[in-house]
C-alpha cells in the first residue's frame, strides 16, 4: 500500500501521516497492526464462506 493509499483509508492527509510516522511511530505501528489484523479476519470470513459453499455441493 501507498502512503497516498494509507493516508486515503485512514482518511488524512499525507502530510499528516508522514507527520504521525516521524513523531508517533508507536501509534503507527499499532495502526498497521489493527489494519493487518482486519484483513486477516476479512480473508479467515472468506475462506469460511468458500468452505460453507463446498459443503452444500451436491456429490
């Protein structure tokens, strides 16, 4: 992801995530974490419904 890309989904201004980066790396950090964590859930939701899907095929 960008830093456009990653200012755009946590809605601020580049600016002010470069800003956040150099004097709140901590907070960042933490940040990133969250985000990654969302998209595993998303992707662990989806491989869960793929297998729901599989089990009503009929053999």
């Amino acid at each position: 992801m960008t830093k456009k890309e990653f200012a755009k989904r946590l809605n601020i201004d580049v600016k002010t995530l470069n800003s956040w980066e150099e004097q709140r790396p901590e907070v960042m950090r933490l940040v990133r974490i969250g985000l990654a964590t969302e998209k595993h859930v998303k992707d662990v939701e989806t491989y869960i419904e793929e297998i729901k899907n599989l089990q009503d095929i009929k053999i």
